[in-house]
C-alpha cells in the first residue's frame, strides 16, 4: 500500500509540473522491422510566454534531447545503406504507363495510332490536359515539318521537350535547401500540406540529411492536432539524434514553433525544421492559420528560408490546386512528392512545374531514412522513357 500511494505521489507531482513524459515506439512511418525506441525524458516544460501580440499564444512545451541510439541493423536497413535509393528503381510504375511509348521507338513511321497512344500515356501518367496538348501540338509541327520522321525521333524529341520544361524553373544542384540568413537569425525550414501526405515522416528524412552533413539541427512538433505526430516526429529525432520541442495536445502551433526558434537562437542550432497540421487548401480558416505560424517563424531570431509543400504522388491532378493554394497563403519555394514509389502517376511533375513554376526539389521513394532522393531533370525523364530502367 505505502508503494502505490508513493508512484500515486509522483504521478501527481509530475502532472501538476506539467512535464510531458514521450516513449518512442516504433512508428509505422519508419517502416516494418524498426525497433522500439527507448523510453526519453523531456529536458524541461515550462510555460512559454510570447509577445502580447494577437499572433502568439502561451503553450506549454517539452524538448526531447536527441541522445545517441544505438543502431540496430534489420534486414530492411541493410538494404536501405547497401542499395542507396535510386530515381529507376522508384519509378517503376510510372514507367509501366509510358511502356507503349518505348516501343514506339522502333516504328519506321509515325502512325495515327501512335499520336492516340502518346496522348493516352501521358495523360495516365498525370502529365495533365493542358501540358499534354502543349507537348502534342509542338511535336506534331515538328512531325509536319520534316524535322522528325521516325518512332525514334519522336520519342527523342519527346524527351528533350521534357526534360526542357522541367528546366524551366530553377532549383538548387543536388536538393540543397537554404540556410542563407542575416547575421544573428536562425534559418527555418517549414513543411506544409494536408493530412497524411507524410510531412512528418519527409521533416525525419530532411533531419538525417542535413545531420549527415554536419548541421545540427532542431525540429519543432508544429502539428499539434493530429494524435501522436509529435511522438512520431519524436522517434524521427531520436533515429537522427536531433532535439525536438513538442508541444502539448492542442496547443497553439505557432507558440510550438516559436519556441523552437528561439532555443535555436540561444543554442547555436544550424537550422529549424518545422512540423505543422495538415492543412485542407480549401479551408480558408486553416490557410489563415498557416499564415500566422509563417509570421511568427519569421520573427528574430526566426528567418523562414525554405516553404516546402509535400504532396503526395499518387494524389494526381488535384496536386495542382493543393499548390496553387498553399502557394498563395504561403509562397511555397519548393515540392517534395512523396510516395512516388508506390505511384503510376508521376508525370504530374511535369504539370506543377509547368504550369506553376514551383520546382520539385525532393521525392520520397520509400520510409527509411535516407530514401529521399534530390529531383533530377535528365534522370527523372530517362526514368521514364529509356529501354532501361536508370540507375
């Protein structure tokens, strides 16, 4: 009896501390075989008081101090380190749409049913109507010309006018993100989109990436809505062995997010990437609310460098409305497409970049860690169209 009304005494006194006790467990985001996580202890919780201005309000927070874990190697990480991910073992399924394209390489002429079967392909593929047509209307001028003659020719051509548009945005080498700020900020890194399209599991790959070049990094558990996305942004933490400032169920995100920063200004963090609810694009009350979290990360010592929307693959045409509307409540400067393995319909980067001038900067090619791969134009397009599958 003396026992129990003892561990009654300490529940009590921690509850009334408002400490904020996370165990990672092993979350599906990480994918099957990862092991449970051991149970972590938040630094400290404690009332966090912002500016009187209407933007800010008080929430209670914890950091999760991102000790080192001991790796455990399962089958599913071995092949993760030994087989890095790759742009044409990713684009499998989108390469079965373009299949009819690839054998039209070997036609000695260009035939009517070759035209049906190039529309048909990239429209299953996503491209949309009005890139399509562009794409149609230029290569049939070229065919009527004399200056492409041949499946062959086509096919190349075809390629080149990809590859071409997806140039026409511009977009850092090999994924780099932003950290350029003035003197005395803290870049932050904002991830945005709708329910379940993986921000959270897309801010733990974007953690391991900028560790393993040597920044430290904090991440902020900005979505405080859904159950258990700071815990699962937690297990990220503790995988990358980065802080994590979680706040309390339903709390104010943006109080979340500018504490965050504000530890990262008087820690010497490299970088703040931030978590936030899965917004609906059409919720007008929502985007508000994503505006104000993007005013508040910017304030001192916060610089928001980097708006990155994360749209899943196999949502198709309606992408292009998720980001025209993020993009004007938040000016997004960057797409990750997540899920494009499991996707048929990946032409739709032609579409977004096309059509909005947003660069693709990311796509997710799986739940481990490490299998973000940075958007090339040339392998993306050779992904999908050459006899091979690239590496």
């Amino acid at each position: 009896m003396v026992t129990i009304l003892i561990i009654i005494g300490i529940v009590v006194v921690l509850a009334g501390a408002g400490v904020v006790v996370t165990k990672r467990r092993s979350s599906p985001a990480l994918g099957a075989g990862t092991p449970a996580p051991q149970r972590i202890e938040p630094a400290a919780v404690a009332p966090v008081v912002l500016d009187t201005t209407t933007d800010a309000v008080p929430a209670d927070v914890a950091v999760v101090e991102g000790a080192p874990v001991a790796p455990v190697v399962t089958p599913a990480d071995e092949l993760s380190e030994s087989t890095p991910p790759s742009v044409g073992a990713a684009s499998a399924k989108s390469r079965g749409i373009f299949a009819g394209l690839r054998a039209a390489r070997r036609l000695k002429a260009i035939e009517p049913s070759t035209w049906d079967e190039l529309e048909s392909s990239l429209l299953r593929g996503d491209v949309g109507v009005t890139t399509t047509t562009r794409l149609l209307e230029t290569l049939r001028a070229e065919v009527a010309a004399g200056t492409v003659t041949d499946g062959s020719g086509l096919l190349e051509r075809l390629r080149s006018l990809l590859i071409a548009t997806l140039s026409q945005v511009e977009r850092p080498e090999h994924g780099e993100l932003s950290l350029e700020v003035a003197a005395g900020r803290v870049p932050v890194w904002l991830l945005v989109g709708v329910n379940g399209v993986g921000k959270t599991t897309t801010i733990g790959k974007l953690a391991y990436r900028a560790g393993g070049e040597g920044k430290k990094v904090l991440l902020a558990a900005g979505d405080t809505f859904r159950a258990a996305a700071g815990e699962q942004l937690a297990t990220w933490g503790a995988r990358s062995e980065v802080d994590v400032v979680l706040g309390a169920a339903g709390a104010d995100p943006s109080a979340v997010i500018f504490d965050a920063v504000q530890r990262a200004g008087a820690r010497g963090f490299d970088v703040v990437i931030a978590d936030t609810a899965g917004r609906l694009h059409n919720k007008v009350n929502l985007v508000e609310e994503l505006k104000k979290i993007r005013r508040v990360a910017d304030r001192e010592p916060g610089q928001v460098t980097e708006v990155l929307l994360v749209i899943d693959a196999t949502t198709g045409q309606n992408a292009l409305q998720q980001a025209r509307q993020f993009t004007e409540a938040v000016s997004v400067t960057g797409i990750v497409l997540s899920k494009f393995d499991g996707s048929a319909r990946g032409g739709v980067v032609v579409a977004i970049e096309a059509e909005l001038k947003i660069p693709v900067r990311f796509l997710g090619v799986g739940e481990h860690a490490s299998d973000l791969i940075a958007f090339e134009p040339i392998a993306f397009v050779d992904a999908l169209l050459a006899d091979d599958p690239v590496a």
